[in-house]
C-alpha cells in the first residue's frame, strides 16, 4: 500500500526505478484516494504483479492539486521491504 499524508488533494503517483523507468506490473499513474476522517491522507494500493525486488530503492513521483494554482510535482524515495520485516 502506497499512503501520504497531504494537505491537499493529491492526483497520482508513479512508481519509477532508479533509472527513472515506470516499473512494470501496474498501470500509471495509480489514482490516490482520501481516506475518509484522516485530515489529509492518502493511498492507493500497489498491484501484487509489481515488479520489484526486495531493497529496490524507487522514486515514487507525486502530483498534488492544490487551490489558487499552487499544484505541486515531488519525488519520494522508498526502498522495497518485505511485508512484515523489520529494517
């Protein structure tokens, strides 16, 4: 699962490798959806058919739609865990 907490509506996001490829697997950008009480979070949910390894670092690429044209572009950073292991 891929959550943010915003302030404002955020569109999308990509999923890019390192190189700055979409990784395959899933159809971009994911459509991000307000989780309803959350004051301003997020998610969308990664498909299980992803193309990832395990500490494949990513740039996830955010569009955020915010009002009076202060619409905002960032990149974040993940790294692939395997679900329920630590660091």
């Amino acid at each position: 699962m891929l959550a943010f907490s915003i302030f404002y509506r955020v569109n999308d996001a990509t999923v890019k490798n390192k190189s700055g490829v979409e990784v395959t697997g899933q159809s971009w950008p994911l459509t991000l959806t307000y989780v309803t009480g959350s004051d301003g979070v997020y998610q969308g949910v990664l498909e299980s058919a992803l193309e990832v390894n395990v500490n494949d670092r990513l740039n996830v690429e955010v569009t955020v739609d915010a009002p009076g044209n202060l619409d905002a572009f960032f990149k974040v950073l993940a790294v692939v865990r395997q679900r329920g292991k630590s660091l």
